[in-house]
C-alpha cells in the first residue's frame, strides 16, 4: 500500500514540502498516530498551532455543538452568537480599549493590519525587521526577510519597506557586554529617517515581539520600549506580529505582556483556535473606528466554527494551560540548559515560556545546519517530532503544547540527550 507522502507526491507542487514524510491518522494530547502505527510526541504543535495538544476534548465539543448549529453565515452578510462573543472576549483581556478585525490565516491578519495602518495614517512607508516572517502573499513577503527563498522570484514587492537590524545578540556584530543592549540597534533608527525615509512618512513599524522563523529570539526590555518611544515621537503605528508567540505560547496570552510595551495593532492567528483557520487584527478602537466599510473584507473570515474553538481555547488557557506553560517552560528550558553544558555543539538556549530553542554550532561558533538537520531527523526515528529555524536553519525550536507534562518533557529530553551522544 502506498504511503500518505507517496499518494501526495502525484498530486500536490513540491511548493507544498513538508518538514517531514510522516503520515499520521491521528492526534491525541501531545502525542501523533502515524499511519505505520507509531506513537511520536508532538513539540511541533503543528507549527505553535495546537498550544492545547491535539483534539482537545473541550475544544472538540464546542467544535460540534456549533457545526450542529450553524457552519457558515458570512461577516459581511449577518451577525452570530460565536462571532460577536468572541470579539467581546478578545476586546476585554486586551485593555478593553481595542477592536477586533477576524481573517483566516496569519499573513491574512499581517496584510490588513498594514492595511490598517497606511489607511489611518495616509502614509506610505512601512519599516520591518531583518529575520522576520510575516507571511507568504505578496504585501507579507515584502516584509519577510528570514529567507530570500520566500522572496525569490516574486520582486518587485510592495513598495516603500525598509529594514532594520532586530537585536539578535547571540550573533551581533556590534560591542556587546553582555548585559546591555548595544547603542547601534538604537541609533539605526536616526540613521534610517535621515538617509531613506522621513519619520512622518512612515506609517507602521512592524515587528515580532519575539523573532519566530529567524530564530526564537528574544529581544532585550528596552529595545522593544525603545521602539514603542519612537512610534510615539513621531506617530508611527506599532504593529506587534503575534501569530507565533500569541495565545499562551510564552506563558501569558500575548507574548508583549512580558516587556510591558502595548502596540497600536497586532496581528494574532495559529494557537487561537486550536487547529480551527482564524486569525484577528486587534487594534486601539480609535484607530478601527476610522477604518470604514470596504476598506477591508472577506468571505471567510470569522467563520462560526473557529469563533467557538477559539471561545473555548481562551477558557482553557485561562483556567489551566498558561499556568502549566510557564511551569513546564521553565523546567524545559531548564533541562535545556543542562544539555547544553554537556554538549559543546548547543551554542545557545533561549526562549520564554514553551517557545524555547537550542541554537546548533560548530566547533568555532558557526552555525551548523547539517548537524541541525541530522539532530531532528534522528530525533523523530526515536519518536521526537521537532523542527528547525533561524535564518541558517541551525535552530531547533521546542514547541511542545501548553497542556504538555513532565513527564513527557522528561521524555523528550532523554531522546534528545541519546541523540546527541550518538552522534
């Protein structure tokens, strides 16, 4: 019988590889069903997409009570209960000053959070960050720069993007000690608007609070305060990309909670629903309230389902999953750690809550892509789903769901631990 992954070949691009060949029947927990009967923990999380683990039972119940209710309406056509609920919802744990716009997928809410943007303030520049990926249509691969292979063949892009250094500080360029953030990723700022572009023709600076694709970097306090300084100076809109980092990754719901700094705009999709396509611009109500009928839409957005998934997933994180997510993610980062004194080739551990990495180096520091690639392949022949990233792809990153147990933690580090010492 031919697998899963030999049937797709014949069928689907090589535009829509996969990380691996697996084929899986199933999902329960942390754990995934693999057509040839094999039990694999999940700390992919389908991409930081199943923050509860796989079919969570409370999810999958309101998932079926609203199907038995009503599938589709359309938000452009009537209102509905999961719609306008969850709307409700996601306005007061946001400062009930907000307003929600709900698309489908992550690069969906990116382009109309520009959108947004350009539309308030009647300005054409947008400033983004090296490293960053904010999505794959044409407007959110202007602004992604973790791969010139995403952007390859699609310039000319959208006009008036520019970049900045995100402080990547494990491989900065400039004098660091250590402990303080160096001068230059401030200065930049000035340096930008003096030689490119004028600050009052700026309408957003884009941004993720913590860098997923480029590498689960976490930027240092008073950068991320720093920016929020200059927005404010000079009335730029602050766009927070929350698609990975929201909805309990980091161990609060939403990853800026942890500097202290709140965007004008941010952009939330994968954990939200658990599974379910959704994604949310939330943004200050000032600012939606002047973003008028037409200037934005969709068929799909907001769909009945997903809105009661994703009521659900809030309920569950709030009661239970963030407090266990920040638990583990210490013990997880901590067991990290550990490895990382015994084996020379992890450079680095980083992270915040269960959106944790391991950088791989070789013997002078380098990156080491390879070694990367045979560290997660051997990893899942043991029964340990894991995936890279980083801009040299010699990141692995630890996405286990924020429903995960020590013991499984336990587990995953003891086939990391037998993997590295193998080879």
């Amino acid at each position: 019988m031919e697998s899963l992954y030999e049937r797709c070949k014949k069928v689907m691009p090589p535009v829509s590889g996969r990380a691996t060949t697996l084929g899986v029947l199933g999902g329960k927990g942390s754990y995934l069903i693999t057509e040839d009967g094999r039990k694999i923990l999940d700390f992919a999380s389908g991409v930081a997409v199943c923050n509860l683990g796989h079919n969570n039972e409370k999810i999958v119940k309101a998932a079926i009570d609203q199907v038995n209710t009503l599938i589709h309406g359309g938000h452009n056509v009537v209102y509905y209960e999961s719609y306008v609920a969850l709307a409700e919802k996601l306005v007061e744990i946001t400062g009930g000053d907000t307003m929600v716009y709900f698309s489908n997928s992550g690069a969906e809410a990116n382009e109309g959070a520009l959108k947004l943007a350009k539309y308030i303030t009647k300005r054409p520049g947008i400033i983004a960050f090296k490293g960053s990926f904010h999505g794959r249509t044409l407007g959110t691969t202007s602004i992604t720069t973790s791969n010139s292979e995403y952007r390859k063949n699609y310039e000319g892009l959208l006009p008036s993007v520019y970049f900045a250094e995100y402080p990547y500080l494990y491989r900065t360029s400039y004098k660091y000690d250590g402990r303080n953030c160096p001068k230059e990723y401030f200065e930049q700022f000035n340096d930008i608007f003096k030689k490119i572009i004028e600050p009052y023709s700026v309408a957003a600076i884009i941004m993720e609070p913590i860098q997923g694709e480029g590498g689960y970097i976490v930027p240092p306090v008073e950068f991320l305060k720093y920016v929020r300084e200059i927005c404010d100076r000079y009335g730029i809109m602050l766009i927070f990309d929350e698609v990975q980092t929201g909805f309990g990754r980091t161990g609060k719901m939403f990853a800026y909670e942890h500097f202290g700094v709140r965007p004008d705009i941010f952009t939330t999709a994968k954990g939200i629903a658990s599974g379910f396509p959704l994604s949310a611009i939330v943004a200050k109500k000032k600012y939606m309230e002047n973003w008028v009928a037409g200037a934005h839409g969709g068929t799909f957005g907001g769909n009945p389902v997903s809105c009661a998934a994703a009521l659900k997933t809030i309920e569950v994180l709030q009661e239970e999953a963030i407090e266990n997510c920040s638990k583990m993610g210490r013990i997880l980062k901590s067991k990290l750690e550990s490895l990382m004194k015994k084996y020379k080739c992890i450079g680095e551990v980083r992270g915040i809550g269960l959106m944790l990495a391991i950088e791989i180096v070789d013997e002078d520091g380098n990156p080491n892509t390879d070694f990367t690639k045979k560290i997660i392949l051997s990893s899942l022949e043991k029964g340990l789903l894991l995936l890279s990233c980083g801009c040299y792809k010699n990141v692995v990153r630890f996405i286990a769901p924020t429903t995960v147990s020590e013991e499984e933690i336990d587990k995953a580090i003891t086939i990391l631990d037998n993997v590295l010492e193998k080879l």
